[in-house]
C-alpha cells in the first residue's frame, strides 16, 4: 500500500473505519486519472479491492496544483480568470475533506454490491431468455414468423429486460450512494464537516468546468455544478448528497445540545439540594 506511506490520511481513515487485518490486506491504493475518486472489487471478495485517488489528493496549497500540465478539453486554462480561479481552489482539499471521500469509497468496498449487480444481471439474463422461450413456445413464433420478424421480437424483449435492469441497478446504485454517505458522516463530527466540504469542492469544480468547456460543458454540468443525466439518475445529485451532510451535521449538533441541556439540569439539581 503505497500511498499509506506516503499519505497518512489513509491510515487513520482505515483505523478510525475498523478494517479487520484481513480486510486490509486485500485493500490497495493508487493514483488514479480521473478527476473523482473510483473502486473496484470487494473486501466480501479472496481477491480484495482497488481504490484510485485523483492526483489532487496529494495537494496541500494552490502552490501545489500542476498548473503546468492540467488540461481542460485539450486547452490550456487561464488560470487568471475567475473560473480558473475557481477551479484551482476547488482542486486543494483539506484532510477533513479527504478523510470524508477515502471513508466513502473504503464503505463501497466493504458492501455486498459486487454480489447485488452479478445477481442483478444474471436474474435479467435469465429472465428474458424465459419471456423469448415461453412467448415462442405459446404463440408458436417458429412457424408462424419469418426469422426476421423473430428477430426483432427477441430483440424488443431483450431490450425491454435490459431497461428494467438499468432502472434496477440506478435505483440500487443511489440506495448504496446515501448509505455509503451515512456510515462516513456517522464515523465522527468531522467526517460529516469534510463530507460537506468535499461535495461542495466538487459541485464548485463542475462549474468551473463548465465555463472553460464552453457549450460542451453545459452539456455536462449543470449551473449548479451537478452532472447532467437525462434519461437515467446512475448516481444521487451530488447537490442531494451535499444536502444530506447537513442533515447529519444538524443531528450531531442537536445532539450536543441535549446534552449540555442535559448537563444544564443537573447542575441546577444539584444546586437547589446544596
């Protein structure tokens, strides 16, 4: 695990996450391309899983953005102007703010979600390979179709499964994306404060992505810097995932008020008994 070495973030996100030593043998890092932390594999899995972290996770001032070699669409970026500007801040996390996206991706791996979409596809296989057989088998499409028209028969029903396993998986997808979220913010108070922190990084680096990527960049994001998505949601809004952080950080400091108001009225017990 080389970016442990090099990055000690990771390691106090595996300590505070409570990997088992097995767990964490079967967890390595890298420095990954795109711009997003990724994952792949599963700890529930012999062979482990994979987290790649963007270069960016490495910066600690603007002084240490790679100005020099970042492009945006193949071009240069004027750094001196305001979406430039904007860009290279978003780009400069704090650790808090790491610690948040390494846990998230650390809680991807420890799920079940490798198995969930293997059954998921398997189930959607053999499930329209049994509409195609019993529908041929009821209306006798063998004999009474030319092998074009059941072509395009089987074709629509494979079609129609497919769609019904893309909707599936999103709907799963975001189900995992919230509770990923959860689990990371619930770790401690100051994971939720990065978790907002970070989404906020983001959505402020789409924006400025999109004015230097021009008429492509409203194609891809929003005004608001959320991913454009319009016939599936692969993801939760990362402005609903902002959102939930608050709510977490709202539960932490309701929390503490209870219990100083909990404090509160022991003192005063205490003080009219004396």
């Amino acid at each position: 695990m080389i970016i442990i070495n090099r990055y000690y973030v990771v390691t106090q996100v595996i300590y505070r996450v409570n990997l088992t030593v097995d767990q964490e043998s079967r967890l390595e890092f890298f420095t990954s391309f795109p711009k997003d932390p990724i994952h792949k594999g599963s700890l529930q899995l012999r062979t482990g899983a994979l987290i790649g972290l963007p270069s960016n996770f490495y910066y600690r001032s603007v002084n240490d953005v790679e100005s020099n070699s970042i492009l945006v669409g193949q071009e240069i970026i004027d750094w001196s102007s305001s979406a430039g500007e904007e860009l290279q801040n978003a780009l400069v996390l704090s650790d808090k703010a790491k610690a948040f996206a390494i846990a998230r991706e650390i809680f991807y791996v420890k799920s079940f979600g490798v198995h969930i979409n293997t059954v998921m596809q398997t189930c959607s296989l053999l499930l329209a390979y049994t509409s195609g057989s019993v529908l041929n088998d009821r209306f006798l499409l063998t004999l009474r179709l030319k092998p074009w028209a059941r072509f395009s028969v089987f074709s629509l029903i494979a079609v129609a499964w497919l769609s019904v396993y893309i909707v599936v998986n999103d709907t799963v997808q975001c189900l995992y994306d919230n509770s990923v979220d959860e689990s990371a913010a619930k770790l401690r108070k100051i994971y939720a404060e990065g978790g907002f922190e970070y989404y906020n990084a983001v959505l402020r680096r789409n924006h400025a992505l999109r004015t230097l990527l021009g008429s492509r960049g409203k194609r891809q994001f929003t005004n608001y810097g959320n991913v454009v998505s319009v016939w599936r949601n692969p993801s939760v809004q990362l402005t609903s995932r902002r959102d939930n952080l608050l709510k977490y950080l709202k539960e932490y400091e309701d929390e503490a008020e209870t219990v100083a108001a909990a404090d509160d009225d022991v003192k005063q017990t205490d003080t009219e008994a004396a």
